[in-house]
C-alpha cells in the first residue's frame, strides 16, 4: 500500500473532500495540518513550489490540488 500523506489546513474544504475520497476508496491518509507544522510546510512547497493546499504525497509524488485523475492514474485506482 503506498505512503499517503494529505497536506492541508483546518479550513480548506477541498482538503475535506480529498480526504474524504481517499477514505471512500478504503485508502489509509496521514493527515498534516500546515498551519501547525512548519516543517511540514516548507517540505511541501520546497517539493511544489506552490503554498496552496490541498497537496497529496504518494510515495514521493507530489499533486496540488484535488486532480482526482492524476490522483486515481497515480494509485491506480478507479475515479
């Protein structure tokens, strides 16, 4: 099973919704709240260059925003 790492911030619905999907597919998720973790935070724009949430890490592989194609080619999964 990959590593899932779900970027976000307590506000941001997308971030709701794209953990609630990857739920849906029965998809385990760590959960990182950028707002309280600067490390967490700096990784993750160092990695997209881009300060916006959602970002998802699968294994490595970074997408910004909630692209459930790229999201689905990447897990190979059904959308």
């Amino acid at each position: 099973m990959p590593r899932i790492r779900l970027f976000t911030t307590p506000i941001c619905p997308y971030c709701f919704s794209l953990k609630r999907f990857l739920e849906e597919k029965g998809l385990q998720v760590e959960e990182i709240d950028v707002t309280e973790n600067e490390i967490a935070m700096d990784e993750m724009i160092n990695e997209t260059q881009q300060a916006t949430v959602p970002v998802l890490d699968i294994d490595g592989e970074f997408v910004v925003g909630f692209d459930r194609k790229k999201i689905c080619e990447i897990l190979k999964i059904e959308e």
